[in-house]
C-alpha cells in the first residue's frame, strides 16, 4: 500500500493545468489510496444520486428565476466539492533568447495572488452548491475545495443549519498537501469526511471527554465527602478538585510539561500521603512561577486565586486512582468555561445525573490555503 501511495503522490504531483480531464480520475484514485469507494454512475432520478460526480443543483434567484449548476462531487451527509488545478511556475529558460515553452495555466499559477483569489472563488462556490441542496438532502458537513495533484482544504459547519463553514480542523491545518497523503493520520482524517464525517465534530469529542471526566469526579466527590474529614468543608473539596482539575488542563496544553501530573500520581500511587505533599508543594510553585523541585522543571506563574490555598485532604489509593483515570483524559479537547459547571455538578448530589451534559465548543476562524 505504501507503495501505491507514493506512486500516487508521484503520478500527479507532475500534472497541471487541465481541470475538466483531470480532475475526476484524480479523485477515483483519491478514494483507492483513502480506501473508500469511488462514486456511484449518475442515474436519470436525480433524488438517488448520493454520490456521484457532476450533482445537479438549482439556484433560485431573489427575482424568482432559477438557473442550473454541478457538483464536482457530491456525498449526501458529507460533503459538496469543488476542484480546480493550477500550474506551477514555468522554469525560465537557460538562455534570454531562448523562448519559454509554452504551458497550460488552468486555474491560475500555483501560490500566486490569482491562485489564492481562484481558490477562494472555489471555496465560495462550493459553499453556494451547499446551499442549493434540496431540503430533502440536507446540508453537508464538509465543504472540500481541491487543486487537483496539488491541495485538498476542508471546511465544516456541523451544526448544518445554515452557519458559515470554517477551516477544519483550525486555519493552520484544513489545507493538505499531495504529500502529505503519505500520512496515516491525514489519510485517516480524509477517510472520516468521506465515511464518517461527523465523528470529526470536536464538540462531540469534547462532550465524550467531558462525561468521562466527570464520573470521575462524581466518584472522587462522593469518596471525598464519604471519607468526612472534619476539616474539610464542601468548599474545601471544592477547591481541591478545582486545584487538579486545572492541573490536569495545563499539563495538557503546554503550560506545565506534558505528562507531569499523569507521572506524578503513578509514581506515588502506593503513598497518598507522600503525594499530598508533592502536590501541596507543586501548587506553591504554580502560584508563584519558578524553579519546581518536584517536576525538576521551571512553571509558569499562575494569575490568581486558585493556588492561593494549596492543602490537600488525606487521600486514599482508590482516590489516587480516581485522579489518574481523570488526569488521562484528553483535557485539551475539554473547554476551561466548563469547569465550574464540572465542579459545580460533582459536588451536588441531586446535579450529578446531569454530569457531562454542558460545554462550550470551539470556534475557528476563516482562512484558506496559502504556501508553507
């Protein structure tokens, strides 16, 4: 396989210039590197063209007349898209008096002003076919803009009634390069937009992380006020769990190093009490920047109240244990708006049904696919 996709890489890499006869056996072979089907033949009932090429859609003007397009390619539920194929920049010939050879432009030279305009242009156009969709077909999650042997951008709405498509997954990373179908991740992101397009929704990632780390710390919470330390007040534990709930975030996304909470409770898993100490001592730390003598790492200074306090209550192994699984969750995908609702919902026993059930998604802004 891995030789097909190269092969494929090298196959079109050299291509340019001719859209309409290109364009087609380029995403036939798209779909056989992607491990997808190639799409179905265009049959005369229009309502059973899933997934076709060349879709039928009808613009309706505001001056009641209508006029006709086509869908490059088209799969219900996934996606509408747009191809076009540029050129690369002719070599300059070796002599002045030497004429230039002669070659096709198609949609315009690549990484240039008019190729992004073009693209753009193609972006918007993919976004209109979207909206011709009869009601019946929906609107699709994905509208994928493609220079033939060359780039494949993406952008999404997901909630499909009506929003505006934005890079996917961020304006850094919906362009995809020929070369980087090399890549299993890229190829198994293709493979989703075709076969599961929705499993790409980050507010449905966020949601399961969310449900995940809270009946954690509906567990913790209820060991917590089962243990009744005297000393320890709902508010204690609040601050407590908020304490570790915002480590667990920052060793995630780069404000403390990767893993170091995570390391922490497996290496002291068997001493709760020695660990109450290490974390006591790295939230001292956390509230005043500096040298961390348990991470052995220089930390950020945290802005705030939140490490103002830094007790930690006897813990338990079965606690320990609660706090690994939740510090293995994927805490970037889980929204720091969110924590207060977490916190508030693990310690209320009558809220707790409804754990995992808030979040706040992410928004992207727009971009489109410029040279590296």
């Amino acid at each position: 396989m891995a030789a097909d996709i190269l092969g494929f890489i090298g196959k079109w890499k050299a291509s340019g210039g001719a859209e309409r006869a290109n364009y087609q056996l380029f995403l036939a072979e798209l779909c056989d590197v992607l491990q997808v089907p190639r799409p179905d033949p265009s049959v005369p009932d229009d309502a059973r063209n899933a997934y076709v090429y060349e879709k039928a859609v009808t613009f309706r003007h505001g001056d009641g007349t209508t006029s006709a397009g086509r869908i490059d390619l088209y799969r219900r539920g996934s996606f509408v898209l747009e191809a076009k194929q540029g050129t690369e920049r002719p070599e300059k010939p070796a002599l002045a008096l030497t004429p230039a050879k002669a070659t096709k432009k198609g949609t315009a030279t690549r990484n240039t002003k008019g190729w992004d305009d073009a693209m753009v242009r193609a972006r918007g156009q993919a976004e209109q076919y979207a909206r011709a969709l009869p009601a019946g077909e929906g609107r699709p999650p994905f509208v994928v803009v493609v220079d033939v042997g060359h780039t494949i951008e993406l952008f999404s709405e997901f909630s499909r009634t009506g929003g505006a498509y934005v890079p996917f997954p961020d304006s850094l990373g919906n362009c995809v390069r020929l070369a980087d179908l090399a890549r299993e991740d890229v190829r198994e992101r293709l493979r989703a937009v075709w076969l599961d397009p929705l499993s790409l929704d980050p507010t449905r990632a966020s949601a399961e992380v969310t449900r995940e780390v809270a009946s954690h710390l509906a567990h913790l919470a209820r060991s917590l006020e089962a243990a009744a330390h005297p000393s320890w007040d709902p508010q204690n534990v609040a601050g407590f769990l908020m304490r570790c709930l915002f480590t667990m975030f920052a060793e995630d996304v780069g404000l403390l190093p990767a893993g170091c909470l995570t390391r922490l409770l497996d290496e002291e898993r068997e001493r709760p009490d020695v660990l109450a100490l290490l974390l006591a001592d790295l939230w001292d730390t956390m509230k005043t920047g500096g040298f961390s003598p348990v991470l052995r790492a220089k930390v950020l200074r945290i802005n705030g109240a939140l490490f103002a306090e830094r007790t930690v209550p006897p813990l338990t192994r079965e606690q320990v244990d609660l706090l690994r699984e939740a510090s293995r969750a994927d805490w970037r995908s889980v929204e720091p708006a969110i924590f207060g609702v977490l916190l508030e919902r693990a310690l209320d026993p009558r809220e707790r049904h409804a754990l995992g059930a808030h979040f706040t998604p992410r928004t992207t802004s727009s971009a489109s696919c410029s040279p590296p």
